[in-house]
C-alpha cells in the first residue's frame, strides 16, 4: 500500500454492505485509536462514529448489497475514516437533521459526507483530545 | 408548526408551549440516545437523560439565529448523554467489567470444550456469559494485551521508577542477560518447578501469559499472580533475605 505521507499509517477494510459486519469497522476503529494512544472518551465516541459511517453508507434498512469500503489512516494525533460505498440500492442521501448526521458532527472535529450521483462517500476525522 | 411553536416559547416562555415542542422531539432525542447507547447501561435511563437534554435545549434555543433546532440540540443531548457515562465513571467501570468477562470467558471456555468436545465458538461463549459478541471479542482482546503488558514493563512501585524488568536483570535485552546470568539461574532453581516452568516461558521463551495459561492449563489470572510472587520473592533472595519473611 503506497501513501503519499511517509507519516501515515494506513489500514484498509472492505466489509459486506450489512449491519452484521459494522462490527468490524468498529472493532478496526477502536484497535486503531488504542493504538494512537487514544482515551477511553475518544474511543468510546469513535465506536459511534465508526458504526454511523457506515449506517449513512449502508442505509438503515439493511436491504442493500454490496460493499463498503473503509480506509483508516492514522496521522500522529488524528484518525481519519474514509468509508466509500459500492451498494445497490446506493444508500439515500440524508437530510441534514439525519440522527448519523448529526451524531458525526457533534462527535467527530471534520465531516464530509458526499451523496450525489453515483457516489457515496463518507469522511470523518477524529482527533487525540488534550 | 414546530418552528412557530418555537419562535413563540422564545417570546412568551410559556411552559405549555415548551411540554408541545419537547412532545415534537422527543422521538429525536430518543433516538439519539439510541445510538449513543453503551453497553448494560438501561435504555430508559438513557432516553431520561436525553428528555432532559431536550428540555435545556429548547429552553436555550434561539430561533433567531437561523439554525435549525436539531442541528442545535444534537450536541447538547450527546453531550448529556457523555457526561450522564461519565458520572457513573464507565471509563472505569467498562474495563474492569470487561476484564471479568475475560476471566468469565477463560473458565467457560474450558467447561464448554468439555462439554461440547471442542472449542467453543465466539457466538456460544457469548451466549453463556450473557454478552455481546463484540464484547466477548474486545474481552478478549483486551484479557490479552493487559497481561502481556503487565510483566515486564510493570513498576515495582518504588519511587526511583525502576521496573520488574530492571529489577529482575539489569540490562537491555533481559532475556539474552538472564540465560548468561549464573545467579539469576540459582534463584530460580529455588522456585517450585511449576513457577519455574511459567518464569521461563515467559522470559526465555518470550511467551504470552494467555499462551502459558494454555500450555500449564491454569488461567491466565493465575499465571500472572505466580509470575508477580515469584518475581517477589527472587528479588527477596536477591538481596540475600529470607524468600519467606515479609521484609519490604
């Protein structure tokens, strides 16, 4: 796996588009931010963090099929999850009082969600709180 | 309307008003508190301290300032929802919780192997224990890096900061130092085999205390106990005191 910064450390998942694997993302999330050194707090909001991502991605009925794609990248202090989704139906774009919507914004310090078109892509970075 | 209901509680503060619009989100901040659900924490509980949350933020709500009430409230009622786990300490609550659960998991795996002439699977040891997989899964996990963590590395307590490791051989490779160390030898021979045994895997073989555990069929919990003691009670001989009287 080739990264444009030296510094970043990368950990890529790509999981079945069902609520059953969102674990594994959490699971990933949590590994990874223990790793950094991260606090009970902090670990504690990204397991939240973690499964919304790919609640946006995944939609909430659980009918879709396909993937997701989930990029970790640990910069220093900061853990970044770049989720991309490959699902059919691609999951609906939220309304900006979407409950994932806002527990990302609330939880997270840098939010993209990006759902028009064909693409279906969330970002989320978390940062070592002092 | 919920946006004239709450342009007209900013005007008149009339609780009438407010009990409507807290009705109006009341789905919102339960929902909320759903997802920010944790683990054997009662949802009703949960669901009260979002209500709450709900009743502060329509109260401090500006309708004047163009943000909409959910994108306004959200972070209140999660910030509730944090300090409500924070309160009940979970930060330290959830580890140890988890770290009966690896003991839990240790002696129900073992009965279980029996029982069902294999290993059990992460699904039936949750069940057992009355868990989540996920938990089981962090449990373990967690089970594993503690006690790999808790040996060399652990403090003696003594204010200088000097570790087990520096304790046990003074040098960089502690492994390498020991196998050439003649009187680190002697003192573990005054051991008990089985203490002996556990002290060199550990150190000599570099194993984990769970992959002991295993190999001598103890739990992972004992292992640990015996490494500390007999660790103890080298330094003791060490210094050329009696193993058995308490002189720290």
């Amino acid at each position: 796996m080739e990264d444009m910064t030296p510094d970043t450390d990368r950990v890529e998942l790509v999981i079945p588009a069902s609520a059953e694997y969102v674990v594994l993302a959490r699971l990933t999330a949590t590994g990874i931010a223990s790793r950094i050194g991260m606090s009970y707090d902090d670990i504690e909001d990204l397991r939240v963090i973690a499964a919304e991502v790919c609640r946006l991605l995944i939609g909430d009925d659980n009918h879709a099929t396909g993937t997701v794609a989930i990029a970790y990248s640990v910069n220093g202090t900061s853990l970044q999850i770049e989720a991309v989704g490959h699902t059919s139906p691609p999951a609906p774009e939220p309304a900006d009082d979407d409950l994932s919507v806002l527990l990302l914004s609330a939880l997270a310090e840098e939010l993209d969600v990006v759902m028009h078109n064909g693409e279906r892509r969330v970002r989320v970075v978390k940062r070592l709180s002092s | 309307m919920v946006e004239s209901q709450l342009m007209l509680y900013a005007r008149t503060r009339d609780p009438a008003v407010r009990d409507e619009i807290v009705r109006e989100y009341l789905g919102f901040a339960h929902g909320l508190s759903h997802r920010y659900a944790r683990r054997g924490e009662p949802v009703e509980d949960l669901e009260q301290v979002a209500a709450m949350a709900l009743v502060k933020a329509v109260d401090r709500f500006d309708p004047e300032r163009g943000v909409k009430f959910t994108t306004f409230a959200a972070p209140t009622i999660i910030g509730e929802l944090k300090r409500h786990f924070r309160d009940k300490g979970w930060a330290v609550q959830v580890p140890r919780r988890l770290q009966e659960l690896y003991l839990e998991l240790g002696k129900t795996a073992g009965r279980l192997s029996q029982e069902l002439g294999r290993s059990p699977t992460v699904a039936e040891l949750a069940d057992v224990v009355s868990a989540s997989e996920e938990d089981v899964l962090e449990a373990m996990e967690l089970g594993h890096t503690a006690y790999q963590g808790a040996s060399l590395n652990q403090p003696t307590g003594d204010a200088d900061g000097t570790t087990i490791a520096d304790r046990l051989v003074a040098g960089d490779n502690p492994v390498e130092e020991a196998s050439t160390n003649a009187s680190l030898r002697s003192l573990l021979n005054r051991l008990p085999e089985r203490e002996r045994t556990i002290l060199y895997l550990r150190y000599f073989e570099d194993m984990t205390q769970s992959d002991i555990a295993d190999r001598v069929g103890l739990s992972q919990m004992h292992v640990s106990r015996l490494i500390r003691q007999s660790l103890t009670e080298m330094r003791r001989a060490a210094r050329g005191g009696d193993p058995d009287s308490d002189d720290e």
